[in-house]
C-alpha cells in the first residue's frame, strides 16, 4: 500500500488511477454545480485533469502545494482565463482573487486536522460572491458501506477521512447552509464519499 501512495506522487499516475478506479466520474458530478461565466477557485486543484470538462467560458484560479501537479496543469489548462498558482492557499491568496462564484474542495478536507479545515472553509466562505457556493467531496466512514468501501476509505492517502456528520459539523461553522450526500456508486471500486454543498457564508467578502 505505502508504494501505490509512493506512485500516486507522480502526476501521470495519479491521473491514470483516478480514471482507472472511476474518481473521475466522482469529479464530473461535482463540476456539474458551475455554469458558464462563474469564476471559480479550485483549492488543492492537483493536476486538475478534469479542467477539460468545465464548462466555457470560465475564470479558473487553481491552488496546490505540489509544485509536479501545477506544472503539469499549467502546461495543459493555463491560459488567460485559467492560472494555476503553487502554494498553501492563505490570506494573501484570497485578498488577490475577484468575487468567486464556486469554490471547489475536491478530496482535500480528509487531509486536513478540524484546525486546518476550519482556517480553510473560513477562507472559503470569505472569497464567495453574492449566490456563490463551495462544492467538496472527501472519502468518508458510512454506516452502509461493505468491507470493501471500508477498507478503501481506511487506507486512503488522507489521514482524516471522517463521517458524514463530522464533515458538516466543521462546514456549519463557517456557513449558514450546508446540504450533503453520500455517493456510493460513482467509482468503480466500491468506495464512499461524502459531497456537500456550502453557502451562505458566515464570514462576508470584505470589499
Ligand atoms: C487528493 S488530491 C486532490 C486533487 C484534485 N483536487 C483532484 O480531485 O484530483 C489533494 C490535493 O490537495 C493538495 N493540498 C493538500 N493540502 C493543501 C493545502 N493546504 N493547500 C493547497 N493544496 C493542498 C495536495 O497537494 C493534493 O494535490
């Protein structure tokens, strides 16, 4: 287990394992929230290999601590209207960004502490526009997954994968709504994840 998270390090394989186990559907759904025109922030983008499917025209500001990830994706998606940035997303970062439509959390809060998470959607919630929303999806425990769903979300990369009510526990302290799901049938691999829809930031944009 330890040398397949070795290789995912490795930007070609993580993106072929992605599509390989079906985490790329997982993604689709996730994107279907944004429509043309939004302005959209991907935090924790990694390669972003699912920029393609977004739909145009689209203002993009990619976010990731990885330097291999944001150059692969700079490569291929960077453009007037899409940057990929190299970093931890902070304060500055979300001082430079205009208003956001959607922001995305795609499999980053299940490698987050409650601390970092809470900084995190705190953050996310400050960068919204007026109807924005941040969209995350994390490997979660559910009482209704088989063993072979558990024992994917045991040794998951992510070192805080949670349970449902864990996950909206930390989104309620930062947003007035927050609307979740589990879906268990995106991936190939039995695996469940836990979706959910924030908005109604506590923490208004300062202007
Ligand atoms: C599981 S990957 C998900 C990548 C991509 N969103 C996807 O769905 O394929 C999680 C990513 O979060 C990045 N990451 C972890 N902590 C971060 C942080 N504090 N700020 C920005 N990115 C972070 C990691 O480098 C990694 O690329």
């Amino acid at each position: 287990m330890d040398g397949l998270k070795g290789l995912l390090r490795h930007v070609r394989a993580y993106v072929l394992l992605q599509r390989i186990v079906g985490a790329d559907r997982l993604r689709y759904r996730c994107i279907e929230e944004i429509q043309p025109g939004d302005t959209v922030l991907d935090i924790g983008c990694g390669p972003a290999y699912y920029f393609p499917r977004l739909p145009q025209p689209l203002n993009y500001h990619g976010f990731d601590t990885d330097a291999p990830y944001i150059d692969w994706a700079e490569e291929r998606f960077g453009g007037e209207n899409a940057s990929f940035h190299c970093g931890n997303f902070d304060e500055a970062a979300a001082r430079s960004l205009p208003p956001i439509d959607v922001v995305l959390l795609l499999g980053l809060l299940h490698h987050l502490s409650d601390e970092q998470c809470t900084q995190l959607l705190n953050l996310a919630a400050s960068v919204l526009g007026p109807g924005g929303r941040v969209i995350s999806v994390d490997t979660c425990f559910e009482p209704t997954q088989g063993r072979i769903s558990r024992w994917m979300s045991a040794n998951d990369r992510g070192e805080y994968v949670r349970e449902p009510a864990a996950f909206e526990k930390l989104a309620l302290q930062s947003f007035g709504q927050v609307e979740g799901n589990v879906i268990n049938d995106a991936t190939h691999v039995p695996s469940s994840y836990w979706m959910m829809r924030m908005t109604e930031p506590n923490r208004l944009r300062a202007e």
